[in-house]
C-alpha cells in the first residue's frame, strides 16, 4: 500500500469531510457558538479541534512565530515548514487563524473585542478577570499544575506530568527505569476534559451566566487511575511497575480457587510481530484448541480437552501454544481467537492501522486538500453521531483571517428566572446506565459528577463484574451514581425498565453488539420509547463493520491502537502500559460525545446515536503514528523516555529506588541543569555544546547526571531543579500521589459523607462545587426508591418483585 494513499472507501472533499456513515445530519452539536482559543501545544488546541469539529467557530489566536505545534511535525517528505506539520494540521482542523502580537496595542484591541464576542475563550494561561465585559463568556483554563498550588508556575513537559501523576511508576520492568508510554497522552486528557468542562458551563449558562472552568493535565491523568489508588487509600496497596499486569508478557498458566488453569496472556511472537492475548473465562478454548490441532495435531490429545487437564498440563499446551502462534501471522492468531470469544487482539503498526478493513469500513480516515502540506491522510472523529458527526475541515495558514471581520456575537442563552449560583451543572439531566466493568461506568460517572442522575442498572444474578473484594474499580468508577438490579428478561422487568426510559434523557451501554437487542433496550426500542433520546454505546471496535461483533478489553485496544507499538523499551518485546487506556480513554471521549449530543438536544430537541469505538477513541489521541506514516512511510518505533530530537530526557535513579524525569527543552535550561549539579564547565564543553552534540553524546551525559541524582531523593532533586526552571519531576506510587503536596493544597482527594476519600473531578466550576455526594452503591440499593419514588410503583409490588427475583438488594 502506497503509504500516502487511503483505502477506496475514504472520503474526499477538499475541505469538508466527516464519516460518511448512515446519518440523519442536521448541523452541528454547537453551531452558532464563537470560540477565542488562546492556546498553543497539544491540550487547548484538542478542545478547541473538538469544538470546530461540532461546528462552532473557533478564532485561533496565535503569535507571529506561530502554535509552537507548527515547528513539531511530522512533516511531508520530512521538509520541515510551518504550514504543513502534520500535527499542527490535525490539532487545528476547522479553525481560523488570527496573529496577535502581544507589544502592539491595536491587536491588543483586536482580542479584546474577539473575547467580548465569545462564548467560550480557552486559554492556556492564567486569564483575567472578562466577566466585567462579557458576563455570559466561559473561561476554560487548561493548564498542567493548574491555577493553584505548590507547582502552579513549574515547568512542565508531557513526561514531567506523566511522572507526577502516579501514572508513570505502572509499567516497565523493576530492574529497568519505569516505562514512558508513547504518544501525548497526558495532553489529550486535559483537552479533553476541557472540553466537557465547557460544555457543561454553557448547559448551565441559562441559570448561571458565565464562570470560570479549570482543568490541569496532572489531574487529568491522575483521575483515571481510581482503582490504583483506591489501592492505597482502602488498603495500603502501595503500587509497583509489575502489579498493574499481573498477566503481561507471555504468561499462560495461572491457579485459581478451584486450582491451576489454563489461559494465555500477555504479549505473544507472531509469524510478522506481535499478539495480546487477553483471556476470558466465558470464552472457548476447547474449539480453538480442536482448530490449531489441525496443524499441530499434538494439540489435539485428549489431556487438553477439558479445563482440568488444560491447568494440569499447562506447561506443555504454553510451549505447543508458543509453538503455533509463531508459525502464523498476528491477524491470523487474532482472527482464530476472536472466532472462539477471546478477547486478543494484535500489536498494530500505522500500516496496520491504515490497511484495517474494520477502520476501512467505518471510513474512519479522512483526506483533505491543504495548499500547502498537499493531500492529508488522518485520523476522523473518535465516535459516530447520526445527527451531529464531527466534522474536518482544513487547518488554517498562520494568520490568514486577519482581516476577516468580527464575528457576530452568537445568540446565546442569558441568564434565566432560575438563576442560582452553585447548581450542578447537568442537574436535572437523567442517565439510564447500562454499563459495567471501566469504559462505561467512567463515562456515567463523568456525568453523575457533573450532577446528572445517574441510575446504574444490573443484573440480579451477578451485577457489574467490576464489583468484588475490596474497595477497587468499581467503587471508583460508580460514585454518584443510584443503583437497581433488575431482570431484563422477565416480562415484568422490560415493562418498568421501559417507563425509566421514557423519563430519562440519555442512555448509556458498553455490551458487545447485539446484547441491548436481545434484552429490548437497543437504540430503535429508546428510540421508540422516547424519540428525543440519546444513546451511547461502546463496544470495543464500534456497532459497523466485519470486525463490530468481535470483543475486546482496554488492554485490547492498547495493542490493536498502535499504543502498544510505541511503548517499549527500545529493541525490547512492547509492555502493556499498567493502565489499560483503551477503557478510560473510550469512556472519556463518550462523554464528550454526550456533552455535545446534550447541547444538540436543548437546542433542537433532537436526540440521537452515539457509536463510539473503544480501538478509534484510542487511535485518536495518537495522530503523529498515522501522520508520519502517510507522510513519509514511516513505521515510528518505540523511544521510551528518550526523544529523537533532544537531550539530556529522561528517568534517572534517585536513592531508595526512587527516579526522577527531567526534560530540558532549551540551552538555557541546559545551563540552569549544570549550574545546580555543580558541573558549569559541562555547558563549555564540545560533547554538550549544541543540542546536536548534546543528542550525539547523550550516553555520556546520561551518565554524569545519574552519578548526580543517585545521591539524592526524587521530591528533593525535582525540587532543586524547578527552582532553577528545568522541567522535572518525581515518578510518584500512589502513596505518594495520596500524601502529595500539591494534590492536597488543591483539594484533589475529597470525602463523602460518611468519611472515606475519593479523587476529586478533573474539573474546578466558579460556581459550582462537584464535590463526590454518594460512595459507589450496593448491588440493588436503590431498587425501591426508583421503583417506588421515580416510577411510581405500588410497594405491595415492589415487594412481590422481590420475592420472584425480578429485583434484588438493599430492601429500605
């Protein structure tokens, strides 16, 4: 495949493309609105992409030397020019340019009466107080340290954040330094949330006016890891690179309760790279054992029929297994398993990834005509919407609106009767959950933090399969949130599910396709109930598609993504990242669907289809893997904590098996570096003198900077280093997320009511306080008061639903 060229079945238009899947469109989610984005980098031009993608117009402030993103790449031909990074164009997709030169006071002006046409401003910065000349405006601030706090003005780069956040320390084997995940991830986690933030703050505008939204990268990041650290906070679980993948690399004998099994996992050597295989216990392992047997008929002994004589024997099928596997190709491996409910998937390349059928099919990539980078290939929306499809449009030259007139200021919602500061922002709004496990659950809980009603729905035989011992994933991700359990298969338990529906605004499920069918709650039965619905599903590789039955976990999509490709240590096989992305990232960006789906519906009324797929939310926040390869054909490769364009970077050891992350950017930092070390001469010397040699040498430099921090803490070398303005940071357990300085002074853990500690929100409104109201709920805790309370059922049969099973729970 000729790497600048797309599948047939892509879209073309010169400059306005989106998916061409069965849609109803009407518009944009948020057409009419003006955005002034003043930002630069990853983070605020991802929420400002977003928003030119719903269809509000998004006015990019930039100085005269342009985004910084503009000088990153990568580029066409690998010829570097401002106009055609390929980052720049993706960040940028949609919006206008504007040159605003900080020193001239008539552009000074010029931004003045842009923001006082707004309603929304993103700002990278700290921002002054607008609110006297536009009320209605909303403020998001997206930062790294955030506003406030100990590390607000520290120098941050992507790898200090990922060190701070407790996120760093997951992955990687403990006799190497922790492991650095490809791509920005960070970055899209705040832009990300920034955007919902906005969102959420005009849903509110009609009772509220304008506020202020605050998001940092670093809380971003954190907030995802709730399981990891409800592992410190409930039971002094102090986390260790190893612990979060238990599975990971080649394993395939594991002991249970009833004694040893059998069940591959981890990464695994194909014929042409690599397999995760990720195991299920409901899945088939006697047919796809009878499969493989037919190359192998050593497979087919009868010690390996049953799950007794797999776990008795388990030594020998690992070695028959490993055996197979090499002599095929990964989607050959994956395909077979997939086949018999397996949950693998493959280490996927950028070929990979442009040559997907299943991708091909939903026309998840998208070209376009740039007058000057060319034809562009890159990724599309990270979700599917019937009626309001993100858009891409073309990014703008660098200043080529500069004498376009102002915008007209959009008609925007005022201040309503109701007007009553500290209101929730999605009060009022109803959820229907039907989610388990992570993706889903951290969706609904991202709304149920916002101050929608959110009302979990399981099974009474065995509920959410996130719940267990302890105090883990579950209870992190179901705060907030009212609970029934309740037997869609009976009569009785469709009649009343179908009255929750017809009083509820959004729907939420993450089954494998075709579950909601069977159990009468898909998109055309809400639909029917309710025209004005909105519903989100999330199956792992989307609704559409030969792959849409397949299934998959976040460990899945991490492999099939590409992430796993360019997270390794260099040369060695790729780590799986502790963290499982493709779930928390999936229900993340669900939620931005939603928010925009919210804003869609009070506006017109219309409800619509979410369809997102885990593996293409996650593929969306890694565009330079695509970019480089449709630009240059290039396969990027894994570079741990090191750059290819810079030095020194990196993770050094610290005392106490402790490591520390600095990132210097600039000569100056480089100097800054020196001078705290005691070493200034290094800046004089010819090894270290330019960045070049500095990258040529940087073993050597390498060396003489451990020498250095091995005599030192993490928290004390980060601490000399950000008083001398080097980014730097201590890679953190979640112990010491917990007791963090920084995290404390800004609230970051919070209690609830009845004193146990929570994560704050990744959010902070000026007129709002989210605040954590409700721990995680039992199974059926809250059966009668929505049976009873909200659907108006008698508690005579309440109590006979009881007694037949339909429900089960708390009974109050």
């Amino acid at each position: 495949m000729d790497a600048r060229l797309t599948a047939e079945t892509m879209s073309t238009s010169e400059n306005d493309i989106s998916p061409t899947l069965s849609t109803d469109a009407t518009g944009g989610a948020l057409d009419g609105l003006v955005v002034v984005e003043r930002a630069e980098g990853i983070a605020g031009p991802v929420c400002g992409k977003l928003m030119a993608g719903f269809g509000a117009e998004v006015i990019k402030v930039e100085p005269s030397s342009g985004d910084v993103s503009r000088t990153t790449g990568p580029f066409p031909n690998d010829e570097r020019n401002p106009e055609a990074s390929g980052l720049f164009l993706y960040l940028n997709a949609g919006k206008k340019s504007v040159v605003i030169d900080s020193d001239d006071p008539s552009h000074q002006r010029r931004l003045g009466e842009l923001i006082d046409r707004a309603d929304v401003l993103i700002d990278g910065t700290p921002s002054l107080d607008l609110s006297r000349t536009n009320p209605d405006l909303v403020v998001v601030s997206i930062t790294p340290f955030g506003l406030s706090g100990p590390y607000r003005d520290y120098a941050a780069t992507n790898l200090v954040v990922h060190a701070l956040s407790g996120e760093l320390g997951l992955a990687g084997s403990r006799h190497l330094p922790p492991l650095k995940k490809g791509g920005n991830l960070a970055d899209y986690h705040a832009g990300c949330h920034g955007f919902i933030g906005a969102v959420a703050a005009l849903l509110a505008r009609d009772r509220v006016g304008g506020q202020y939204v605050e998001v940092s990268h670093l809380e971003s990041l954190t907030s995802i890891l709730g399981a990891t650290m409800n592992g410190w906070l409930y039971n002094e679980n102090v986390s260790r690179r190893g612990d979060a993948d238990p599975w990971s690399l080649g394993t395939a004998a594991r002991r249970g309760e009833d004694g040893p099994y059998w069940e591959p996992s981890g990464v695994w050597q194909a014929k042409d790279g690599y397999v995760l295989a990720y195991g299920r216990s409901s899945a088939d392992w006697t047919g796809a054992i009878q499969e493989m047997s037919e190359e192998l008929p050593e497979l087919a002994s009868p010690r390996f029929t049953t799950e007794e004589g797999r776990g008795e024997h388990a030594e020998e099928l690992t070695n028959l297994f490993k055996q197979w596997v090499s002599k095929h190709t990964k989607e050959e491996v994956y395909r077979l398993a997939q086949r018999y409910g397996h949950a693998y998937g493959y280490v996927a390349t950028a070929r990979d990834l442009l040559e997907s059928p299943q991708l091909r099919h939903r026309r998840f990539y998208v070209e376009m005509e740039h007058p000057v980078a060319g034809r562009v290939t890159m990724q599309g929306g990270p979700f599917q919407m019937s009626r309001t499809p993100l858009v891409t449009r073309r990014a703008p030259l660098l200043g080529e609106h500069d004498d376009s007139p102002l915008p007209s200021r959009s008609k925007r919602m005022g201040r309503g009767a109701g007007h009553k500061e500290g209101r929730l922002p999605l009060e009022g709004l109803r959820v229907v959950d039907f989610t388990h496990i992570w993706a889903g659950p951290y969706c609904t809980r991202i709304l149920a933090d916002l101050g929608a009603e959110v009302i979990k729905v399981e099974s009474p035989r065995r509920g959410d399969g996130g719940r267990g011992k302890g105090v883990g994933r579950y209870h992190a991700y179901s705060r907030n949130k009212l609970a029934i359990a309740m037997d869609l298969r009976t009569e009785e338990g469709q009649r009343h599910i179908r009255k929750l529906i017809s009083l509820s605004d959004v729907v939420v499920e993450n089954f494998s396709v075709g579950v909601t069918g069977r159990l009468g709650v898909d998109y055309e039965d809400c639909k029917a109930i309710t025209p004005s619905i909105v519903y989100v599903a999330l199956p792992a590789f989307g609704r559409t598609g030969p792959e849409s039955g397949f299934v998959g976990m976040g460990a899945t999509q991490e492999a099939m993504s590409g992430l796993l490709s360019i997270s390794s240590y260099p040369g060695a096989v790729p780590s799986p990242t502790g963290v499982k992305y493709g779930d928390p990232n999936g229900g993340m960006l669900a939620a931005v669907a939603v928010l925009a789906a919210i804003h869609h519906r009070a506006a017109t009324g219309e409800g619509q289809l979410i369809d997102l797929s885990q593996r293409e939310a996650n593929i969306f926040t890694l565009p330079e893997l695509v970019l480089d390869y449709a630009m240059n054909g290039r396969t990027a490769e894994a570079i741990s904590d090191k750059r290819p364009d810079r030095a020194p970077t990196g993770l050094y050891p610290c005392k106490d098996d402790e490591w520390v992350a600095i990132d210097v950017e600039t000569d100056g930092q480089f100097a800054a570096l020196c001078e705290v070390m005691g070493t200034p001469h290094l800046v004089e010397d010819s090894r270290f003198a330019t960045p070049a040699e500095r990258k040529r040498n940087e073993g050597e430099l390498d060396r003489i900077i451990e020498a250095w921090t091995r005599e030192r803490s993490a928290e004390s070398t980060m601490c000399l280093l950000q008083d001398a303005g080097v980014p730097s940071g201590a890679v953190l357990t979640n112990k010491q997320v917990a007791e963090n300085e920084h995290f404390r002074a800004r609230g970051f853990f919070q209690q609830d009511a009845e004193g146990r500690v929570h994560l704050a929100a990744p959010w902070r409104f000026s007129k709002a306080e989210l605040g954590v109201r409700r721990f995680a709920p039992e199974l059926g805790q809250d059966n009668y008061h929505v049976l009873r309370d909200i659907l108006g059922v008698p508690e005579d049969d309440i109590r006979a639903m009881e007694h037949e099973g339909v429900i089960k729970g708390w009974r109050v």
